[in-house]
C-alpha cells in the first residue's frame, strides 16, 4: 500500500462530500446526486497539491438505522474504517441547513476517534451563507472554514491547510510507482485461482490490508521491477442484520464490484473460455468505461477448453467484436490459471495499458490527426446546422480525454464520434485505454507539460 498520507471526506448525507471530493481533484471521479445515500462505499484517488500527495477518500452519508435501509450499518462500518487509516478528517456540514441533530451525533463519534480533523461548512456561495458558518462553533470542531466546492469558493485555501496538518514524510512527495489493477468476471472463471497464480510464481511476501469493504484486500506484490497491487473481492459475509433477499445481496455485489473499479488503474476482465462472452461480461465493460479504467480481457481455462484449434481464438475475437466495434481496441490474451500459461504476459500487458492511460499524446500531433480525419470525412449537416469541428485537444490523462470545439456539441452524430475514435485509437496506440471525446462550444487549451506534471 502506499505511504501516501490520508485525508477523508466525512459528513451526513447531502452536504456536498462527493462535490469537495470532485473539486480538489479536479476532474468528476464521483457521482454527485441531492438523493441521499447515493455514495456507500469508500472511493479512494491519489490528490496533489504544491507538490504534496496524498491521498483522498469519498464516503458514504452517515445515517442512522431509522432514516435508511438495512445497508445503513454497513455504510457506517465503512465510514469509519475510513476514519481509522485517516491522518486527517475533512468534516463537512451544510451552512445552509446548520445543524442538525445527525451532525451533533457524528461529530461526537469523530472527536472520540482523536484523529486531527478541519470542519468544513459547504454551500458557502453567498456572503450570507458565510456569515451562518459561526454557528457550527457549537459542534466542537473549532472554527468553521466555509467553501463552496460548487464554485471553488476558499477551497485552495482549504488545500493549503490540509497539507500543513499532514505528516510530513519524504516519500509523501516522491512515491514511488505502483500499478493497481481488479480482477473481476463471473462466479467460477477462475479469479482466484489467477490471483494465487500471480503471487505465488513472483514467490513475494505478500502483504494484506483493509480494502474499501469488510471484504475486500490488497495484495502487493514486485514483477520484473514494478511493483503492482492486485484488488481481491472475498465472498459476502453473512450479518444477522442485514436480509438475505436478492436484491440485497445484488447491492453488495455491485457495491464491491464498482469499488473495484474504482480503486485500480486497469481492470482484467476474466472469461471462461467454455462460455464465451455473455450479457453480464458487457455489462461490466460498461461499468468499466464509464470509471475510466484501462481494460484488458483474459479468456481463461484456455488449457482445458475442447476442441480449439488454431483459429479457435481469432473465432472467439470476433465473437467478441461483434458485440461493439470499438472492443477492437480492448487487448485480448487467453491464459490458464491453473497452468500459468502466458500470465506474466498478462502482467506485461497491465503495464502497456497503465502506460497508455497515462499517455500525453502531444498537442501538434492531436491537432493534425483531428484536422486531418476531419478533411477526409468531414461531418454531414443536421438539423439545417453544419457541424463544424473546429479543433481539438488533450485535455485529460488517466483517463485519456480530447477535447473538441463545435458550436453545436448536442448535433454530433454517434457514428462520426465512433469514426474519430478510431482514428484515434489507430494513430495514437491507445489499446486498452478509456479514451473519451468531449463536445463543447469553447476549448481551453491544456500543454503538455501541464499534462505531464500530473501523469507522473
């Protein structure tokens, strides 16, 4: 795990954690919704300020068993998980609500806890919602600092705090590199018997440590130099609380599945060989893209499936393929577990696709292949409107995001979109990234030695 030190978001539900979380990092890593208990489980990014790194944690709305369901308990269990590896507690409030009785309770279990903690009272947009900040004193946090993570309003005076009250390691400003990557895919395709594949053959000591559910541990292990930490989800454990209907337990299975994905740099996702691609591998695919993960498939058992022969696996490909054009960029390796057949190729290929998530594909060279794939095909009317492209650049890394000026982004056609991706997967040798088009009226153009700066 990293020696990174650790700031956590915490607060009751709706006061704007994921928004803050957002904010500092600068990009939408968090889904943000005024419905209470939209975030349950903990999502953890690496942020930097001044040169400072550390690392930030999203949870769940603290509530009690009386205002939600039965995963309530389970909320607050990570909660304070959470809390307990923090170095620092960032507890947010609603200055436009004040407080509530949900506040006083919360903040009375985090002042028992010891840990360093700033009070943040969010919604700050007006001068009037600044001056009912003071009214938060009573809650025994010490002064108020009120924000607006909406607009940004005193959020990087709020950084300059955090990283004054952070423990001051060396390591916390250089860490070094480590590659985090899930293994998901259905019940019985092998995920476990990869996992110990992969760590028993590098023959490392392997360290565990919470993850993000009761459930769920990371193990690090060193391949050919790098070091990597693997994501394993254990079963669910039963709770004399919590109902065994379905839908339940389908809660908790995506709840895992999502953190997962949410933790890692890439996601394996493993096939049965015997089974081939079903409806449930697309979906999590989907999930995938929409997290922003690097992507490689495995098709697993490939030592015991019957019958193959040399065209067995381009069969299989294309079986895939047709499922979505753009799964043609999607590395597809077919392994056995149990034998260890091409796993270290596997690891090979984490590595490539890490790279390229993180890839700064250079500002003249976005621009010529956008000007020159829009010359050679360029986009039909609509509406009566010509959809003019205007240009284009890299604006994100990790995930891998072009931006493109248009004034009308809404009358862009979902078949030319695919068509630039193509082009630009092609030209940019981006296999196994979550590169995204963005459509809008305006560019703000990024360097990239900006994007640089934050893809190491």
């Amino acid at each position: 795990m990293s020696d990174l030190p650790i700031v956590c978001i915490v607060g009751r539900p709706n006061v704007g954690k994921s928004s803050l979380f957002n904010r500092i990092l600068g990009r939408r890593a968090a889904v943000v919704s005024n419905r209470e208990g939209v975030t349950r489980d903990r999502h953890y990014q690496e942020a930097e300020w001044h040169g400072t790194k550390f690392t930030l944690v999203d949870t769940g709305g603290f509530m009690t068993d009386e205002q939600i369901d039965v995963l309530a308990e389970s909320v607050r269990e990570q909660i304070f998980a959470a809390v307990n590896d923090a170095n620092l507690i960032l507890f947010m409030v609603d200055v436009r609500v004040g407080i509530t009785s949900l506040d006083e309770q919360f903040a009375k279990l985090i002042l028992k806890t010891g840990k360093p903690v700033i009070l943040v009272a969010n919604k700050s947009e007006e001068a009037t919602d600044r001056a009912e900040g003071w009214a938060f004193l009573n809650l025994g946090m010490g002064t108020p600092r009120t924000v607006s993570a909406l607009t940004g309003y005193a959020v990087l005076s709020l950084l300059d705090e955090v990283i004054m009250l952070l423990p001051q390691k060396e390591n916390a400003k250089s860490a070094e590199t480590e590659i985090s990557f899930a293994i998901l895919g259905r019940p019985n395709a092998g995920k476990s018997t990869l996992l110990n594949r992969i760590l028993g053959e590098e023959r490392v000591v392997v360290s565990e440590i919470p993850g993000t559910t009761r459930d769920s541990i990371d193990c690090n292990f060193k391949f050919n130099g790098v070091h990597f930490k693997v994501t394993d989800t254990a079963g669910l454990r039963k709770k004399a609380k919590v109902s065994k209907q379905k839908d339940e337990v389908e809660i908790f299975s995506n709840m895992r599945t999502m953190e997962s994905i949410r933790r890692s740099n890439v996601v394996v996702l493993l096939l049965d060989a015997s089974r081939g691609f079903e409806i449930q591998d697309l979906r999590i695919i989907t999930d995938i893209r929409k997290e922003g993960k690097g992507l490689i498939l495995a098709i697993n058992k490939w030592d015991i499936l019957e019958n193959k022969d040399s065209k067995s696996f381009d069969l299989i490909i294309k079986e895939i393929r047709k499922k979505d054009p753009l799964f043609e960029w999607i590395p597809v390796i077919s392994i056995s577990a149990l034998e260890g057949l091409r796993v270290h190729r596997l690891l090979q290929e984490i590595q490539t696709v890490y790279a390229n998530c993180k890839k700064v594909i250079g500002r003249e060279r976005v621009a010529e292949t956008f000007k020159a794939a829009i010359e050679k095909n360029p986009h039909h009317s609509r509406s009566g409107h010509s959809v003019q492209l205007k240009r284009a650049c890299q604006i994100l890394i990790d995930p891998p995001v072009i931006a493109i000026e248009t004034p009308y982004p809404d009358l862009v056609d979902e078949s030319y979109k695919r068509y630039l991706l193509k082009i630009f997967f092609e030209e940019f040798g981006l296999k196994g990234a979550p590169l995204k088009l963005n459509f809008d009226r305006s560019l703000h153009l990024r360097s990239d030695e900006d994007l640089e700066r934050h893809a190491t």
